[in-house]
C-alpha cells in the first residue's frame, strides 16, 4: 500500500530537515517536498495528510490550509509555535503538535555557550589565532569571570531552569524573573532567587539570558528603556526569538556602551543581512539559530514529529498537540 503523503521542506536549517534525517521519516511517509509542490499543487494537494514545519520557513496561512483538503496535522519542529496562527489552523479541523521537552537540554548547552563565549572571548581568540593581525592579544580583549557573577534569567521555564541547573554549576548567583514564581523546592535545587519585577533583576545581574517564548505581551519586551536599567559591564544573551529584543536599542545601548556585549542565537530577520550594524561590533557574537541544532537532539525531535503524524492519521491522540 502507498505510504501517506507528507508537505515538508528538506532545504537544511533554518527552516528544513537535512537529508539525514530522512529515512526516519520515509519509513512511514512520502515526503513531499515543499518546492515539489509548488510545481505540482494539483497532483499532490489531495495526497498530503500532514504538514513538517521547522520555524516559519512555509507560511501556514488561508491559502495553503484551504489547498490541503486531506491535512490532518501541522507537526513543528521545535518548541516556539510563534509562527503558527493555531486558530485559524484549528478552525480548519486540523491538529498542530510541537516537540517540547526534547528540546530543552541542547537549547539550553547553547545558552551557556554563549555567554562563557562572550565572557571569555572565544570568537576573538580564535580569530587571533587564525588571522593575527596584531602580535599580542590586546589588553581590550581581557575577559570577564562567569564564576561567581550573577546571572539574570528572563523565562523560567523548562529551558530557564535547565540554565538555572548549570549556572550553579558554575557557582552564579541566579536571579530570575517569570510570570510565575516557581514552587520553593524547585528554587532551592538550583539556587535561584525570585524577583517580581523585571527591572530588579536587570539592574542586578552581569549577565542577562533571555528564555521567553516570543507573544505579544513579550514582542519587544527588551528595549530602550531596558538596557537602561542594565550594568555598563553587563551582557544581554538572547536564546528566545529576536523578536524579544529590540535590536535598534541594542544597537543603540552597545555603541553607547550601556552594556559590555550581547550574544545572539536569534536575530530578526535570521540571518541577519551581512551589513547589518550588529555584525560590525566586535563585542556581539550572533549565531544562526544553532538552539536545537545537534545531531542527536534534531534526530529526536523528527523521531516526534514522526509520533505526532502518526496519531493524527490514526485519528489518534497527538502527544504533544497544542490546542489555540
Ligand atoms: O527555536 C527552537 C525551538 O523553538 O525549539
């Protein structure tokens, strides 16, 4: 019997699945790439019963949800659905999934990575060492101490608490600021201090991690008024969306050097264009949404996708399934 057919891009991240991953998905499904049916929409649109999301690489609107009379699922890869109108998809008749859990280990190593990467000038040392343009290290490029600092954590959710878990490791004091104060057990084992308002914990911390998923009550929610508040020897890590900052007054705060450095995961649009003002400060590092991006967690997060598809064509229950 013909496998069901599945819409997905397979163009690599951001945005795709890259060729290895495959096979995990052709054991069950067609892949039906997502560049084969722009081509071919009137062999194909009646043959997809799911749709593979990874970020807003395919626009889900009006127009592709009104072309799939046989869609079942939108299965995403990854936690953040920002991209996803779940609503307008739901009013469709059609289930949405996401994979959370899988992903919180490797987002969160990326947070880490970035702020000891930052603190302790890996990029310009690599750089000294690959390109030497000058015969010693400059005294500008002194780092800063992670151990000991105070780490400021925007979002404690799965992925905060995990950074909350490693940064005792690293001896930090934690602070950290959320929509809900975690139960004091769960404070106590990762040593982390509560603050209500938002604007304490930026005045107080040396390094700022922001974990929020990206809504309109946090489009942005990083800005002016924001960095303000920050320590001039402070640095803004960003794991979220881009979104979630305000990169003119990033750009702003950095060349009045209201803060020491940022470090980017996300950025918008992504990539950022290569004249874009935050690539020329030597003090910022900006990464291409690298969050999920292991071998083994993405393996693990199409191994889902494949489990929530699954469901959904059974008229099953999808495990992760997120309702509007
Ligand atoms: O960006 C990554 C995710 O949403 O999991």
């Amino acid at each position: 019997m013909d496998k069901p057919c599945i819409l997905a891009t397979t163009l690599g991240a951001p945005g795709g699945i890259y060729k290895c991953f495959e096979p995990c998905i052709e054991k069950h499904f067609t892949i039906i790439t997502f560049e084969r049916f722009v081509q071919r929409k009137e062999d194909f649109a009646a043959k997809i019963q799911a749709l593979f999301v990874w970020g807003g690489a395919i626009k889900v609107d009006q127009n592709l949800l009104q072309s799939l009379p046989n869609l079942k699922a939108v299965v995403n890869g990854g936690v953040g659905v920002d991209h996803l109108d779940i609503p307008l998809i739901n009013s469709f008749g059609i289930k949405v999934s996401n994979t959370p859990h899988v992903v919180d280990n490797a987002t969160a190593d990326i947070g880490m990575s970035l702020m000891l990467a930052s603190a302790r000038k890996i990029v310009e040392g690599h750089n000294f060492s690959k390109f030497r343009e000058f015969d010693d290290f400059p005294e500008s490029s002194l780092g800063t101490d992670v151990s000991g600092a105070t780490l400021g954590i925007i979002g404690m959710g799965r992925i905060g608490y995990k950074i909350a878990k490693r940064a005792q490791g690293f001896e930090m004091k934690i602070l950290y600021h959320n929509r809900n104060q975690r139960p004091e057990s769960e404070e106590k084992a990762v040593g982390a201090m509560y603050c209500a308002s938002m604007m304490e914990l930026l005045q107080r911390s040396d390094f700022v991690m922001v974990v929020v998923n990206l809504s309109p009550q946090t489009h942005k929610l990083i800005g002016a008024k924001e960095f303000a508040m920050m320590k001039p020897n402070s640095t803004l890590i960003n794991i979220s969306r881009g979104l979630v900052v305000d990169q003119d007054a990033l750009v702003d705060a950095l060349k009045k050097k209201m803060i020491r450095a940022a470090a980017l995961d996300v950025t918008y649009p992504e990539p950022l264009p290569r004249d874009h003002p935050l690539l020329s400060f030597p003090n910022v590092i900006v990464l291409p949404h690298l969050g999920t991006h292991t071998m083994e967690t993405s393996q693990i997060m199409v191994e889902r996708m494949v489990t929530n598809a699954l469901a959904a064509l059974t008229g099953g229950q999808l495990p992760d399934e997120i309702k509007a």
